[in-house]
C-alpha cells in the first residue's frame, strides 16, 4: 500500500472528498486526518488520526525491541562463551534474563516513543501550526488511478507527496473489526 498526503484549510471539502472516497470503495479505515483542531474535525464527522499514530511508541518500541534483541544475544553468547551454562543452573536463569532484557528494552523504546511525534510527521508540524490540515489515503496500487481523479475534483486541497503505509492486512483487520463492532 502506498499513503498520499494532501494539505487543506477547509475541513468541508475534506468531509466531501473522504464521502466521494468511502462511495467510491476506499474503506474508512484507509482515510485519516491529522490536526491540530481535533473538535473541529470531529465536529465534520472526519476518520481523525489515533493519538497511537500521532506519537512514536511503536517506531521507537521496535527500535527498543531490535536493541533488545541485540543485548540478549550477548548475554546468551557471554553466558555460554563463559560457561556459565555448564554449572547446576544451566541455561534457564540466562534465557530469563535475555526475555526480560527485550521485553524491557520494548516497554522503554514505546515509552520514550510516547513523547515523541510520530516521525512521519515531522514533514508537516509547520502546516499544522499554521492552522492546516493533513488528509492522508493509503491505497492499493490499484486504487491510485481513483484517488488522483477524485483529488482532481478538489481544487482546494495540496498535494504533499507519498510515503510508506500501513500493511494490506491491518487496514484488512481494522475493516474487518469495525464491521463485526457494527454487528454487535
């Protein structure tokens, strides 16, 4: 999947244009605002990005979780380089500590991650801070060709480029989920 980002001031057209997207087949789950004027966006009915999405907890937990990893192969490497698993206790206690060393070092890479912004934000904090809005779409390849035409219909809003997206099958979970709430 591919995400486009597009600037505006005028939440209307954005409430117009994520309507045009919705009738068009692009899922709820696919759309997201961010803004500084959360009342004001939720006030248009607007897929308002998470406060998870808005800070760095899971970029910086993984790089936590990758820095756990890293130190508990150490620590089973010395431990066996050592030998100290070849004494009464054997490997147990060693591989205890290797499990809790990434589970630390994941709860304080999210941690520090929480105070954070979400790094692929930083591109448009000076838009935010001037009042705009960022209308951000992740799209199969396939859907691109819909998106740029219904865009095209909006003369108000701004092309801000692409980046990375979430994977297929959590906008396909998050789908799934939302219809089994409505169920309920």
């Amino acid at each position: 999947m591919n995400r486009h980002y597009y600037i505006s001031d005028n939440l209307d057209d954005l409430e117009s244009l994520e309507h045009e997207l919705e009738e068009h087949g692009i899922n709820i789950e696919q759309i997201h605002v961010l803004s500084e004027k959360n009342a004001e966006v939720e006030q248009h009915h607007l897929h308002e990005v998470t406060s998870l999405m808005k800070n760095d907890a899971v970029h910086s937990g993984e790089i936590g979780a990758a820095i756990g990893v890293l130190l508990a192969a150490i620590i089973l490497g010395l431990s066996w380089l050592f030998g100290w698993t070849d004494t009464a206790v054997g490997w147990m206690p060693f591989i205890f500590l290797a499990i809790v060393v990434i589970g630390f070092c994941t709860w304080e890479g999210g941690f520090l991650g929480i105070q954070m912004p979400n790094s692929h934000f930083q591109r448009f904090k000076r838009a935010l801070k001037r009042g705009k809005h960022i209308f951000f779409v992740d799209v199969e390849p396939e859907q691109e060709p819909l998106l740029d035409e219904i865009a095209h219909h909006h003369p108000m809003l701004k092309d801000a480029g692409t980046g990375s997206a979430v994977p297929h099958w959590v906008v396909s979970w998050l789908h799934t989920w939302h219809q089994f709430k409505r169920t309920i």
